[in-house]
C-alpha cells in the first residue's frame, strides 16, 4: 500500500464525517441560509490567498524541474479558476465577490491557515504536500460523490461548484499523491511520522473549516478595533 492510500485508510472516518456535515449536505440539496454561503466565501477567500503561499513554499523547496513548473502550475489555477465556485456561490446568495474580499478571520480559519503555515516555513517538502493534501483531495472526493449521488443539472443551485471539484481537481490530487509518495519513499520513519500528523490535522480542520461556516462562526468576545 502506497504511502497516500494509507493516509486515505486511517482517515475514512474524517472523509466520511466531512461529506455528512450539515453545510455539505447543503450543497448537495442546494438548501443554505444566506449568511452561511457568506460567511463561508469570506473566509474560504482568505483560505485561498494562504494556501498560494502554501504552494509557493513548496515551490521553493523543490529541485526537480517537473515539479516546479507542476507547483506554478498550481498557483495558476488558484489565482485563475478557483474564484469560479466562489462565484457561483456568491450569485445564490445575491452578493458581489469582491465586497466578501479581506474578512477577518474566523477562529477555525484562523487555526487552519497558521497549521499551514507553520509546516510551510519549518517542513520538508513532503511535510509541505502532506499538509495541502487535505484541501483538494477531500474536495475532490465531495464532487465526485455529489455527481453521483445528486446527479446535478444546470438548474441546481450549485451545479457549478458540484461539477467544478468533482471533475477539475482529479488530476491536482492524483499528482500530488503521486509526488508524497516519491518522498515517502525516502523519507526518515521521523519525518513520515510528521507527514502523516500533519495530514490528519489537516482533515480534522477541513471539518472544522465546514462546520465554521455552518455556525457562523465567531470569536467568542467581539472587540471594536479602532484605527490610531
């Protein structure tokens, strides 16, 4: 068994978790409240703009030139194509993109995105991947179980969300799994031993990241900030 298929294995109950959490399931029936889709766009945005530096780190750390032109590659097709599920989302909720640009953070968002960081700026690269790895493969995973369970047609609300991780992220993931492996392959048991916790706190924040927007998730004592 591959080093990725045993990640996948030990983390099916979090896999399964995250396709029955409530705002997925919201997606797949097209029924979500307003300020859920907002909330969730707001902060997935910022998500996005983090995981760019995420994948510019990993980047940074390669020595193959394959690999390199495969990360700039990905780079590309956050800052190009996946504002388009956003956008999808945004014409449900009747709000403009741009006015959602530049929320504060939620708290989940805020652990997730520093979990990420964190590996970033201290890990290998196979930790860097392990850490990413969750976002596009559990997505990937909720389209591709959505065409099939749903069987959404262009009148379903977020057909376009449903059809654009269930098809145009196979190849990400499948690439990505491919390249873990590699360095699984020479890896310490150490450094294996932190790919595979570094991946498992990622899922666990994937769910977090859903039930966030569910909830509407804020910090528990609001404060005015007042500009000096």
């Amino acid at each position: 068994m591959t080093f990725s298929a045993q990640l996948r294995e030990e983390t099916e109950p979090l896999f399964e978790a995250i396709y029955q959490h409530p705002f997925v399931r919201g997606l797949a029936t097209g029924k979500l409240e307003k300020e859920q889709i907002i909330h969730y766009v707001k902060q997935d945005a910022e998500y996005l703009q983090a995981f760019i530096k995420i994948y510019a780190a990993a980047l940074s750390r390669c020595t193959d030139k394959e690999d390199i032109a495969f990360f700039h590659q990905q780079i590309a097709f956050v800052l190009d194509s996946e504002t388009h599920p956003h956008q999808n989302l945004c014409r449900v909720a009747g709000v403009s993109y741009d006015e959602l640009q530049g929320a504060p953070l939620a708290p989940s968002a805020h652990h997730y995105i520093h979990h990420m960081l964190q590996v970033a700026k201290e890990g290998t690269l196979g930790e860097i991947i392990a850490v990413l790895l969750p976002c596009p493969w559990t997505y990937w995973e909720i389209g591709k179980r959505m065409l099939t369970d749903v069987q959404p047609d262009p009148s379903h609300p977020f057909y376009e969300w449903i059809t654009f991780y269930g098809g145009l992220t196979d190849s990400i993931t499948v690439e990505l799994c491919k390249r873990l492996d590699q360095l699984a392959e020479a890896a310490s048991e150490k450094e294996k031993e932190k790919m595979k916790q570094h991946f498992i706190l990622s899922c666990q924040l994937e769910y977090k990241f859903w039930d966030m927007a569910f909830t509407v998730e804020e910090w528990p004592v609001p404060l005015e900030v007042h500009s000096s």
